[in-house]
C-alpha cells in the first residue's frame, strides 16, 4: 500500500511540476490554424526575413489586392524563427524604397497574361527565348486548405519578381514596367 501512495504522491508531484511549466510558457510563439507543408513555411519565412515579404504584403492588403493574413498560419517549428525577426523588423526600417515597393505591387498586381508578358520583354537583347526550357508551373498540394495554395501561389509569383528583377537593365524593378535603356558604364581607372 506505500509503494501505491507513494507512486501516486509521485506522479502527483509530477503533473504539478508539469502543469507549473505549462503555464509558465512563453506563449507569444503562438501562431494561426492553417497548418501547411515545412517548404512552404520554409518560403514564407525566407521572403519575410530577406525580402520583407511581410510588410509588403500588410500593404497589399491594405489596399484590397491581398486578403492573405499571415497570421493565420501555423509556423510550427519555425515560430520561433518568425517570433525572432518579427521582433527585430518592428524596428528596423523597409528594405524596399517606395519606388521598389511601388514596382513589386504593380508586377504583384498584373494579371497572369501580362505579368508573362513582361517577364518575357526583359530578356536582354537577342535571347532566343524558343531554346529555353519551360518549367513546370507550381502546383498545389493535393488536399491542402485553400489559404495555402493562395500563399504558395503569392510566393512564387513574388519570387519571381524578385529574380526577373536581375534582369532589368537598371539593375533594380522598374516601375514602370517597361524596359528602360541602361546608363552606359564608365571604368574607373586608378592612379
């Protein structure tokens, strides 16, 4: 009978201890319900941590194109990531200068036939664009709630703004969107 009173003080003693920590927890790593697949948390969090995606987007929303709020999302292992920069970006300022966030929400903005359209127009002069290969386009995953695919779509057209933005002869998005002659470089000589 003591060595019952005795496992039992224990496990009490346990589930005290347990609950104690429970309650101790930080719960600002709280995040949303809508569970996705790790990559696309994973490329959420690269757009927001180096490209500022979630500032952007707060803005699109803002003016009626995105109804896609972030906060809805479950980061699961990676709260802890978002919790941490979202605590430092409070404080730091935009990576985009207006005329850049201004050029990112038009290219966002374009319907998909467009946006192709001016992807295309950006191949430097003389690019056979018949000898490229065409990717496959993303796709969703089967069984994934609606917001997910609406984010994994965001995601990848955002991205792809971003790396045609290489591609443009200034250097940098134009906002206006179409192709701009490049300044002509001049080489410094030292000496």
């Amino acid at each position: 009978m003591r060595k019952i009173v005795k496992g039992l003080s224990v496990l009490v003693l346990m589930l005290a201890l347990v609950a104690g920590v429970m309650q101790g927890q930080d719960t600002s790593m709280s995040t949303g319900t809508i569970v996705c697949d790790e990559s696309l948390i994973t490329d959420l969090y690269i757009a927001q941590r180096y490209f500022d995606f979630g500032r952007l987007n707060d803005q699109w929303m803002q003016s009626g194109f995105s109804t896609l709020d972030l906060s809805q999302f479950d980061y699961g292992q990676y709260a802890p990531l978002f919790n941490n920069w979202s605590g430092m970006s409070t404080t730091s300022s935009p990576l985009w200068t207006e005329e850049q966030q201004n050029s990112v929400s038009g290219w966002m903005t374009l319907d998909d036939a467009t946006f192709q359209s001016n992807l295309s127009s950006m191949y430097p002069a003389g690019t056979d664009t018949t000898t490229l290969s065409t990717l496959n386009p993303s796709t969703s995953i089967v069984d994934e709630p609606a917001e997910c695919a609406t984010l994994r779509s965001q995601l990848n057209r955002f991205f792809r703004v971003v790396a045609f933005q290489d591609l443009s002869p200034t250097g940098g998005l134009n906002s206006n969107l179409q192709l701009t002659p490049a300044a002509e470089a001049t080489v410094e000589t030292s000496g």
